[in-house]
C-alpha cells in the first residue's frame, strides 16, 4: 500500500473515531452489572486490550470503580442501566442504535439477599421459609434482564464482526447433577437462585437457535468460583481469584464460533454439565 494510501486511511480511521467517539476498528463489548465482581473484570481485561467498554450499573450514581476505570481507559463509556428497568434498557437501546457490539455481556445477577456469613441469612430460599414474593425479583433480574437486553441489542449484535451473545449462568442451575458438597452433603440452599439460572439457560438456548440463521453464537459460563467482594471475608476452597478466571473466559469467547452457539461451557471452554 502506498504511503499517501496510507496516511489517507488514518485521516478516515481519525476523523471516524471523532465524530462517533468510538474507533471503528476496535470491538465493543457491553457488560451489565460491570461496576465490581465479575463485570468489572471483565470491563478492566476488555480496556485493557483496547476494546471499547460499554461498562452499565444500575446506581443512582456514577461508581467509583468504574469512573477510576473510564479515567484510565478512554475508550470505557459508563452508561446507567437497571437490568429489570425496561425503560432505561429501552433508552440505552435508543442511544446505542447503529453501534456494533461484538459481544453482549449479561452479567449482573441476584444470587441472594443477605452476606453468605450471615447466621440465619437468606432463609428466603430454604424449603420451609420460602419467600414466594422474593422469585419474582430473582427472575426479573436473572431472566427476563438478559432477555429484554438481548430483544434491545439484538440489531447491534447482529451488524458487528464477532455477533456473540454471553450469558453468566452458574454451576447452580445445573439439573442433571445432584446439589452436592464435595463431602457428600447435600446443600438444598438457594432455591430461587439455581431455579433463576437453569431457567436462564432455557432461555439462552432458545436464543441460539432463533439467532443462529444470523450468524449470532450464543452460550452460556458457569464461571467457576471466583472470589468476588460480595463473598466477604469467607474463606471457600477452590475459589479463583477474578483476574484467572475472567481470563480464561475471555480467552474462551475469543476462541467461539457459530459451531458452539447453545453450548453451557466452564472459563476454561469444556462443557458444563447441564
Ligand atoms: N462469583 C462466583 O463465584 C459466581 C459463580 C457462579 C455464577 N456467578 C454469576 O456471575 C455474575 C456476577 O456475579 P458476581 O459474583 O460478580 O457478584 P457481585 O459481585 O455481587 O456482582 C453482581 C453485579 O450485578 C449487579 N446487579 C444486580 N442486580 C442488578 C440489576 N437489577 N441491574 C443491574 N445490575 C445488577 C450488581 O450491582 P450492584 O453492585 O448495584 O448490586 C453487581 O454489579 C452473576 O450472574 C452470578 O450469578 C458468580
């Protein structure tokens, strides 16, 4: 290529990435619930290597992690969005309109109410003291969140180059394995989160086969125990740290294509038992 073919192609690529403040050649990702845990890895791993970072939360408020992050990555763009508010999902969509996104992050997720320590805690998902008003929430942000985010952002997925679809699941919506402790134990707990997270990958599936006709690759992570700030101080065995097992998944993603699409996978890319 010439040199002055060249120097014409960095002026478009320049004057491009000004007037839409987002590089047209660079990938996006938008990540739900990315302000800490998992999402926020995933926000930090995906600046880092120069993507563009639709980092969402849902507070009131701009969160200090993801303004520390947006001021080391300019490329990261905050945006408020409460997976069960469909009004804010539908103004995002309306503010996004037109812009590839490479791959669609759902993250954010309720898992319980009180701190995994708390003696007594999160009695409202033990058979016996089940809070049946409690489900609604837990599929309202499990469920129908990623739904609506995917019927929203279905056009952005479907105009980028890579037209990937991430869900969050757990090992907890796991059916074909009993609820087990490694000791034998069993650990009936969390009804109304393992319940949300198998039906999410219900959904998902259904997802990777309307969607498939178009390119669009859908799965699903158990993604592993990661030792994220909401477990507290609790010392659980075998947890990995976020920045190993966040790694692993994007190495994953990276590696998918449309042959994989309806597939529940580990960080690491094996299959998770369904
Ligand atoms: N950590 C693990 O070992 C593990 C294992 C299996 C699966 N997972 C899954 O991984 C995902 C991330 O969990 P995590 O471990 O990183 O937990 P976390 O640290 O508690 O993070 C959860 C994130 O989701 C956000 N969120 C919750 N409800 C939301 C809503 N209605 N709208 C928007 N954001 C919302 C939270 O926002 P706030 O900060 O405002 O609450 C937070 O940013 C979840 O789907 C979880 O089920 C985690």
């Amino acid at each position: 290529m010439s040199a002055r073919i060249k120097n014409l192609f960095t002026l478009l690529f320049i004057l491009a990435s000004g007037l839409t403040g987002h590089s047209p050649l660079a990938e996006t990702v938008l990540i739900t619930g990315s302000n800490q845990g998992i999402g926020l890895e995933f926000a930090r791993q995906y600046a880092a290597r120069g993507w563009t970072v639709i980092a969402t939360h849902r507070r009131e408020t701009t969160p200090d992690s993801l303004a520390q992050l947006a001021a080391e990555f300019p490329q990261v763009r905050i945006e408020r969005m409460d997976v069960t508010d469909a009004a804010q999902i539908e103004g995002l969509g309306a503010k996004l309109k037109g812009m590839p996104i490479d791959v669609l992050l759902n993250n954010a997720g309720m898992v319980r109410t009180d701190p995994l320590d708390q003696p007594g805690g999160n009695a409202n998902q033990l058979f016996g003291t089940l809070d049946y008003k409690l489900l609604d929430d837990f599929i309202h942000t499990n469920v129908a969140g990623p739904l609506k985010i995917c019927e929203t952002f279905i056009e952005n997925v479907k105009a980028s180059k890579q037209k990937k679809i991430v869900a969050i699941s757990s090992a907890a919506g796991t059916i074909t394995m009993p609820p087990f402790m490694p000791n034998g134990a069993p650990i009936p707990d969390h009804y109304w989160y393992r319940i949300s997270k198998t039906a999410l990958n219900s959904a998902m599936r259904l997802l990777s086969a309307q969607f498939k006709g178009d390119g669009v690759t859908v799965v699903m992570f158990h993604p592993g125990g990661v030792k994220v700030e909401s477990f507290g101080d609790l010392d659980i065995p075998g947890l990995e740290s976020p920045e190993a097992a966040i790694g692993k998944m994007i190495r994953t993603i990276d590696g998918l294509n449309l042959k994989d699409s309806g597939r529940f996978l580990q960080n690491d890319g094996k299959d998770q038992p369904w």
